[in-house]
C-alpha cells in the first residue's frame, strides 16, 4: 500500500494533466472539446478516490497519534537555541482552535510555549513575525479554511482554476486574439481554403494576445476576545464558519463585479460582456420571455451546455410567471425545481437558475446573467497564509487574527466575438445580461 505522500503525489500529477489540457485550450482560445472534457471528468473521478483515500490514512494517523498523546496541552518557557525533541517534531495540534489559542498564550507576557508551534515550522511555517509576535497556522488547517471558502462559494468553483507556482507573484499566458469569427478572423487570422492544383497559396498571419494575471491580496481580520479564546473549540468553530463564508462572498462578488484595480475583473466590467437590449415598451422592473430567448441566442453555441443563469432572488417572481403564447394557450418558460430530480435548482430554457446575493438589483444591469464561467480564468497562489497580533487591541483584551489570500482573475477573452453568420449586431459571448429597464 503507498503512503499518504504517495498518493498525494498521484493526485499531484493527475491535476497536472487537468491544467495542461486547460493550458492548451487557453493558448487556443477556445473551450475543452469533447473528449478533453470526458478525460478530465475521468480523471478528477480518480482524484476523489484517492482523496478519500488519503483522508482516510490521515484520520487513521490522528487516531493513533491521540492515542500516544499525552493528556493535557504542554508548554515550556520559551525557548532560545534548544532543539525540540524528536518526540515533539512529530506533534502537530488536533485543531484550529487549539493552536491559536497556543499562538495567543506564546505571545503574552511570561507566556509558555507550546513547542508544536516550532515544529509546525517544519512542515514549512514561519516561526514568528517580528513585527507583531505572531505565529503562521499549521499547514492543513489553512487547507481546510481554503476548501470551507471553495465550498461556500458558487462562482469560484466554475471558474478555470490557475495556479501560479512558489517563486512567481504573476502569470502571462499567451492566447490568440480572435475577435470575429468571419473568414480570415478565426483563431486570430488562421485561414484555410479551397484551391485547384497549382493555384498560388495564400499567407496567414494569425494575431495573439497575452493574457496577464497579477495576484491581489484578500484580507479578512479577525479580533477575538479572552474569553472566547479561553474556549478553544468556541474559537475553532467560529473561525471556520466566518471566514470561509467572508472570503468566497467576496471572492464570488469580484468575479461578477470587479474592477480589475487592485482586484479580479468581473465580468460586468469586462470587454467581452454581451448586454441584451430590453424589449420596445417594456415595464420597469420586469423580465419578459423575449429578453431571455434573446440573451439564449447570443452565448457562444458551445458554452451552452456549461452555462448556467445567475439571477437575483427578487427576479424569481418574474420568472415563476413568465410564459409565452401558444394559439390561445401558453408555455412555460422558468421551470421550478420538481422534486428530487430537479432539485435544488428550477430551469430556464433547460439550464439551471441559481440565485446569488451578489447579482443586481431586479431592473439593473447584472439581474439575470446567463454565463459559462469555463471562460473566466482564477489564478491563486498558495494557500491561505494566517498570523495573529497580541498588540493592536491589547487594551480592549483581544487577539487579532490575519488571514490573506492572493488571487486575481478576468475573463479568457477581451471582447465578444462576431459570429460568423448573424452580422455586428449580434455578438456573441460566455458572458450574458440584460439591459437596464
């Protein structure tokens, strides 16, 4: 049987030839075909097999390690040149809420220190800032954070992941500037043609474009009071459940609307946006079936499939209501979720309708979003990196807790596209909403 940094190596690997393949599609501007997509979904199966493998491995480690702990938190004076012992580097804390309240008690005044804290920075932990006496979280726990945030957040988790590499702070990825579709224009100038035995051939000149990410830092800050530090697993529980749902709020918020200056660009914001005209005479505060038949029509045909509508909660009555006419009856156009099988989301033209805090206003721009978020790309670096501060609120009794994430992100294209039958006036895009009304 392999071991845990074994297996964590296959996973390693497999991702690898997930992003290769997202790689080559981002150089050829365009969406995973067919195939691409089958392989990938085959290999990220094989991914949560060996996840659950792995957390199984380590929950069997933890048992055994609790069972060879002794009772009780140890702490010693803190130290100067002494080493740990070989028993100590093997410790790690069993919870978040556990070592922070061990990184608090190091910091104080005649404060002991649990040696855990140093041997964290074996698994590649600082072991203190010097400028405000904190101490970096254990390595998984701050997974775990990373992962509450990626579960809680909706647009995040569709978005291409990218990810940027320890010594590097950006990324340049190199693509084709295609921004028509018409003979001569796809894939940035590449034509291919017809011609009769010694015909002379003509040239192709296909233009590219770079697309640049730079990271942007995430901050969120925590102060937590003595009294709820004197209860570890109240802290522990706390942090879990606020920060995760802080960070992907927020995360999902630039990703819809971002200005792209010191933060992702949302696609509100971006070039490649396709804005739906309302219908002639339409009431304010209204969505009518012509609005979203328009906004099917002008998505890229092959998104279709992977896109999803992203409305605000108070467009759902519009929605519920909304029909179209058929001889003297009429036809449904919003599906609401029926049963199981439709659960948890109703559908609109066939595809899901998800309803997100951070969409429009009903009648603004960004209501109703119809969008396949395989177009957007997300880079992070790393993890989240956390420390803690016994001094910006020492008066009132309170620790600060830091944690930042670094992460940018902006759709694959610059523009929507002209497609090649339908003329100027109707572009098409991943990205779709609806005019003001």
């Amino acid at each position: 049987m392999k071991t845990v940094s074994q297996y964590k190596e296959d996973i390693k690997s497999l991702m690898k030839k997930v992003a290769d393949m997202d790689a080559q599609a981002i150089a050829e501007n365009r969406d995973p075909n067919g195939s691409e997509v089958t392989l990938k979904n085959e290999i990220l199966d094989t991914v949560d097999e060996l996840n659950r493998t792995v957390k199984t491995l380590e929950r069997q480690e933890r048992v055994s390690n609790s069972l060879e702990a002794s009772v009780g938190s140890v702490t010693m004076p803190r130290p100067t040149t002494d080493i740990p012992s070989a028993r100590d580097k093997k410790d790690k804390f069993q919870s978040l809420g556990q070592q922070m309240v061990a990184v608090v008690n190091a910091g104080r005044p005649g404060g002991g220190i649990d040696p855990r804290l140093y041997n964290a920075a074996a698994s590649g932990l600082s072991e203190t800032v010097q400028s405000d006496g904190g101490f970096l979280v254990q390595q998984d726990f701050v997974n775990d954070l990373l992962q509450g945030m990626v579960s809680q957040a909706v647009l995040a988790p569709k978005c291409r992941p990218q990810p940027i590499s320890a010594n590097a702070n950006s990324i340049k990825i190199n693509g084709v500037d295609e921004t028509s579709r018409a003979t001569g224009s796809r894939q940035g100038g590449i034509q291919a043609y017809w011609a009769d035995e010694a015909d002379e051939k003509t040239k192709s000149k296909p233009k590219f474009r770079k697309i640049e990410l730079n990271l942007h830092k995430l901050i969120g800050l925590c102060y937590a009071t003595d009294e709820l530090l004197a209860d570890a697993a109240a802290l522990e529980g706390f942090i879990r459940a606020a920060f995760p749902a802080e960070f992907a709020f927020v995360v999902d918020d630039a990703i819809l609307r971002g200005t792209g200056a010191g933060q992702p660009m949302g696609i509100l914001n971006a070039g490649c946006l396709v804005t739906v005209a309302k219908e002639t005479g339409q009431a304010a505060d209204t969505i009518v079936a012509e609005n979203v038949i328009n906004m099917s029509s002008r998505i890229f045909a092959s998104s279709y499939l992977n896109s999803n509508w992203y409305v605000n909660q108070m467009c759902l009555p519009q929605l519920y209501t909304m029909s179209i006419a058929v001889g003297t009856g009429g036809q449904l156009i919003y599906m609401p979720p029926g049963g199981i099988s439709g659960a948890p989301y109703g559908s609109l033209l066939g595809r899901p309708v998800i309803p997100i805090e951070q969409a429009s206003a009903l009648g603004d721009v960004g209501d109703i979003i119809l969008a396949n978020f395989g177009g957007y790309i997300l880079a992070q670096k790393g993890g989240v990196q956390s420390d803690v501060s016994i001094h910006v609120r020492f008066i009132y009794d309170e620790q600060v807790f830091r944690f930042v994430l670094r992460i940018d992100g902006q759709p694959v294209r610059a523009s929507a596209l002209t497609p090649y039958k339908g003329g100027a006036t109707a572009t098409q895009s991943d990205f779709i909403t609806l005019a003001a009304r």
